[in-house]
C-alpha cells in the first residue's frame, strides 16, 4: 500500500467518525428532548392524581353531609 492508500484510509476513518458523531448527537439531543417529556407527563400525572385524591375526600364529606341530613330528616318524620 502507499502513501494514497493511507490517506484514503485515513480519510475513509475521519468519515466514518464524522457520521458517528454526528449520529451520537442526534441521539443526545433526542435523549434529552424524550427525558423533558418525560418529565412533562409525569408532571401532569402528578396534578391528575392530586386532583382525583381530592374528588376523592370531597365526595366522601359530601356523602357523609348527605347521610348526616337523611338521618336528620328521619329523627323528624320519625
């Protein structure tokens, strides 16, 4: 092989290396923009669950109100 060989394969290598790194910061950009979402939803999760935790204990004091004036209206039919 001579010297034009080697610089073939050298310019072959930087390339390769060129198209690796530019394929590793595609997939830290797309890492990072799926980690962000990620993050968004889990956010989202959290103000869902909170929101059903307290539809949750307003139905249950809304149940207890109501059970609490049923049983008062039957002391006074009764």
């Amino acid at each position: 092989m001579g010297e034009e060989g080697f610089a073939e394969q050298f310019t072959n290598l930087e390339n390769r290396i060129k198209e690796v790194v530019e394929r590793y910061r595609d997939f830290e950009q797309t890492k990072s923009a799926l980690e962000a979402r990620i993050y968004e939803l889990e956010e989202a999760l959290k103000t869902k669950v909170a929101a059903e935790q307290r539809y949750v204990e307003e139905k249950s004091i809304i149940g207890a109100k109501i059970e609490g004036l049923l049983s008062r209206l039957d002391q006074a039919a009764g």
